[in-house]
C-alpha cells in the first residue's frame, strides 16, 4: 500500500516537472510528500490521500502555472492516479520551500 502512494507521488512529480519545463518555469527542486487514510476494516482501502508539493525556484509569479501543473498532473497526465478508485478523497497542496 505505501508504495501505491510512492507509484502516485513519482508519477504527479514528474508529470509537474514536464509540465513546468514545457512552460519555462524555473524550478531549483521539487518535493513531494504523500500520505494516505485507510478504512479500518477489511478491504483496508485508501479513502483519502493528500499530497503536498513543496516548491523551490519558482518566482511568486510563476505560482498560477505551478498550480496549473498540478491540476493537469491530476485531471489528464497521471495515469496511477486514474487507475484509483473515483471515490477516494484527493487533496493537493502547493508549499514554497
């Protein structure tokens, strides 16, 4: 299960990497943080995974576009995310280092 959300972590990180490198946005380093809430009862599933995006490089300008990465990661790119069930609770938050 905790490599589930390791395969979603590295798979939104690179997705916002491409993205912001297309976009020309400057970015000195990239950490992502994840961690997931599970049913207490068998299946023991995820029901909400929050993901925190911690950004180093971008001016406070570039913020629209580094937020925009983050939602194309989840809306078209991410393909672990789309192999999750549709009913899981997904959070995301955007941190400046």
């Amino acid at each position: 299960m905790e490599a589930l959300l390791l395969s979603l972590a590295g798979c939104m990180g690179v997705d916002v990497v491409a993205i912001l490198e297309k976009s020309r946005v400057p970015l000195e380093s990239l950490e992502v943080e994840v961690e997931g809430e599970r049913r207490p009862e068998p299946p023991e599933r995820y029901t909400r995974i929050r993901i925190l995006f911690r950004v180093e490089g971008p001016k406070e300008e570039h913020t629209p576009r580094v937020e925009r990465a983050i939602h194309l990661s989840v809306e078209k790119y991410c393909s672990v995310f789309h192999s999750l069930r549709e009913d899981i609770a997904f959070e995301t938050k955007l941190e400046r280092a």
